[in-house]
C-alpha cells in the first residue's frame, strides 16, 4: 500500500532486543497534517516505536519511508534536518537562559557547534522566534529565566524549541505529564494549532486528553498494533475493552 500521499509510512517494521520483540511486524500510516494519537498498556512499544522514527533505535527489519525517503539508514541527526522533532518525556530546555535565548539556539542554523560560535541573531530569527512564542503562549515571558517557568510552560517551550526547526513530524511522548488542568486545555489548543502544517504524533494515557485532540488513535499491545480508529471506535472495540481492563 505503498501511498504517496502519506507524510509517514511505515511497514512490517520489527525490533528484537535479545530475541523479544518490542516491536512486532508493525504497519502504520500518518496523514499530512494528521494528529494520531497512539495508546496502550505500558509496554506496548509505544515509546520504541517513536525511537525508531527519529533513528534513537536502529530497526531489526521493516520499512520507515517519510515523505516517500527510506529513513532506516539514516542517523539520527540527518532525520532531524529532513524534518523529525522528537520530544521526550522529560523537557530538556537550557533552564539558565530566557524563553527567547532557548528558542533562539533552536534555530537551524545555531544548532551545530560552528553555528552555534558564529550565530547571529539575525532579523529572520527574531521573526521566527516571534512567532513560535505566539504560537506556543510564551511571547509575554520571553526575557524570563526559562528555569523560572510554570512546569506547563516548560513543556510548552520544549516544543517551541522543535517548532523553531519547522518539522513536518513532530512526536510527543506524554506531553500533559503533570500539568495542571488548565494548562492541559491550552496544551490541547496548541497541539490543534500545531497540527495544521504538520503531521504530529501523541503518545499519552489521558483519555479525556486524547479525546479532545485526536484525530485518529492508534492502539498498540505487545509490539502491534491492536486497533486503529476514532476514540469512540477504538473505546468500543472489545479487543481494546479486554486489553485494558485485563491490566
């Protein structure tokens, strides 16, 4: 089912880690500007999955095509130039310098070690740095201490910093971690912004959160996928019922 049109196809992608399969002869396709939610008991492969996506983990066989270019011998880095941003659990943002500074260093052309020594901060980086502060409802905070922040809003700045890359993918692994309620509604206005020119991936336990921000959910079970669909679909699928409640 070799598509074009898919931003992110991938195919009987397997992982063996000592003869166990984290991930399991496993097919799943992602739309442009598509937001996918991906659920599932803890160790389903959920979290690998995203790891072999944006080259953290090599694939032991399988097919990662995005945007029609096989990435499984790629590095790492060189999937984060063709356009992969990958956010991890814990945010990683430079606690010590301002919300403007972290977005600044973010910038594509501050990112390698030479770039970073010769990095102006140019006209188009203060555009960009703008308008991802909009974005990501940090422009009022701008000169403050990044380490000052709300834990909402350092989560929030993390994804800024990947915005400021322009990434076509942009994956998220349990974004709304520990937020408030309030910051989990503007983080769900966020991602519903940041999606409409791009594809974004969602991993997250929440599912009044999922609810609220998928356009379609995938469910993962030991390495594969289990059902994939609307929440209302998925939530009424007895496969899915069985897996969750027999945990």
């Amino acid at each position: 089912m070799s598509n074009t049109n898919f931003a992110l196809a991938v195919e009987d992608l397997t992982v063996s880690f000592d003869g166990f399969k984290a991930i399991d002869n496993l097919t799943l396709y992602i739309d442009k500007n598509e937001l996918r939610v991906i659920i599932g008991p803890n160790g389903a492969g959920k979290t690998t999955l995203l790891d072999l996506i944006c080259g953290k983990t090599k694939a032991s066989g399988g097919s990662i095509k995005f945007k029609n270019e096989e990435l499984t011998a790629l590095d790492e880095h060189i999937r984060v130039r063709r356009g992969i941003g990958r956010k991890f659990q814990t945010p990683s943002i430079y606690e010590n310098l301002s919300v403007f500074q972290n977005l600044e260093v973010s910038f594509p052309s501050g990112r390698s070690v030479f770039g970073a020594l010769g990095f102006k901060c140019t006209d188009e980086v203060k555009a960009r740095v703008q308008v991802v502060a909009e974005e990501i409802g940090l422009a009022e905070v701008l000169d403050k201490e990044a380490g000052l922040l709300s834990h909402g809003q350092k989560q929030w700045l993390e994804i800024g910093m990947l915005l400021m890359q322009e990434p076509e993918l942009l994956m998220l692994d349990e974004p709304i971690a520990g937020m408030s309620a309030r910051e989990r509604e503007l983080t769900a206005d966020l991602l519903q912004r940041i999606c409409k020119n791009r594809s974004v991936i969602v991993i997250e336990h929440d599912m009044e959160f999922v609810k609220q921000i998928a356009h379609k959910v995938t469910v993962m079970h030991q390495g594969k996928i289990l059902a994939e669909g609307s929440m209302e679909t998925v939530q009424a699928d007895p496969k899915v019922i069985d897996v969750y409640l027999g945990h």
